[in-house]
C-alpha cells in the first residue's frame, strides 16, 4: 500500500488508463519510486520517460491527478518535469 491508500497495482491502473491510447507503462522500484514511460503505441518510440516519482507524495488522489496533469502537459509541450517539477515528487 502506499500513502493514498491504494496497491501499486491499482496506482499503475490508474496513471496507464489516463494515457489511452498512448502505451504507458509504469514500473514500481522497491524503494517505492515510479518510473512512468509512455509510448506511440504504433511505432513503439517512446516520447516520455520520467524515474525518480516517489509514491510518498502521492498521498491523496488530487496528488495523483496533479501528477498525471503534470505527465500529460510535458508530453504536450516537451516542458522537462524532471527540471521543472521534480522537487515535488522525486526522493532526496
């Protein structure tokens, strides 16, 4: 379980089914940080890796819809979350 009560199953669930029809996998460490990769589902390239998301931030699920809002405004404008946004949900 993480902070916001759910399985890491159920987190993936939620942040792959936001970005339908793109593939987006996410992959959980044991250290409860979140890689998220989403992909042209017909051409495979990837168009955004972020690692590092610690889940312990994602506590409520308005965190885990800012993430997602967060994911899907880098996608659109190439914006780095890594550089702009990582603070807030990457480890120390």
């Amino acid at each position: 379980m993480i902070a916001s009560g759910l399985s890491t199953l159920e987190l993936r669930s939620i942040v792959e089914g936001a970005f339908l029809p793109l593939r987006c996998t996410c992959t959980v460490a044991p250290d409860y940080s979140m890689t998220v990769q989403i992909a042209d589902p017909v051409t495979s390239r990837v168009d955004l890796l972020v690692t590092g998301i610690s889940l312990d931030r994602l506590k409520t699920s308005r965190d885990i819809s800012n993430l997602v809002a967060e994911l899907r405004d880098e996608l659109a404008h190439g914006v780095p979350l890594q550089a702009a946004q990582t603070a807030q949900y990457r480890t120390a």
